[in-house]
C-alpha cells in the first residue's frame, strides 16, 4: 500500500462513526489469509504467556479494570478536546 493510498483510506475511515469503524475493522481483520491468522494466535499467546508469568513472578501489579477504564476515558476525553484523532494522539 502506498502512502498515499494509506492517508486516504486513513481519512475515510475517520469519516466513519465509531460503530461503523468498528465493523470495517472486523471485516478487515476477519480478511487476513488463514496462514497470517495463526501467526498471529502464536503472537498473542505468547504475549499472554509472558505476561501470566510477569504476574505470576510478581514482577508486575494488577490494576483494577475501574481504574483502566477511567484512565482510558480520560485520555479519550483529552484527546476529543483537542479535536485530535486518537492514532495522531498517541
């Protein structure tokens, strides 16, 4: 994909209501071939594996899903306040 073509289909997608990005993203993710779809099971259990054990290990701490949700909504609420899109955000 070029640069150009990315920046476009980027623009359209933010024209989307969220719900409707919601359902693009779910197309395009339920498009990836078979053969990607388990390299990325792999990643994802690998990921997962290491964090159980980081926690396990006590090498990490728990935050209550409260607090993530409320920190998440907050920097959404900053973000939407700027009129920023959340991806020039970060």
């Amino acid at each position: 994909m070029t640069d150009a073509l990315k920046k476009k289909a980027e623009a359209l997608a933010a024209k989307l209501k969220p719900h409707q990005r919601i359902d693009l993203a779910d197309l395009l993710y339920a498009s990836i071939p078979q053969e990607y779809q388990k390299e990325i099971d792999l990643a994802w259990a690998r990921e997962i594996d290491g964090r159980l054990d980081e926690y396990e290990a006590g090498k990490v701490k728990c935050i209550p899903s409260k607090k993530v949700h409320a920190a998440v909504r907050r920097r959404l609420n900053e973000i939407k306040a700027r009129g920023l899109s959340s991806r020039r955000a970060a």
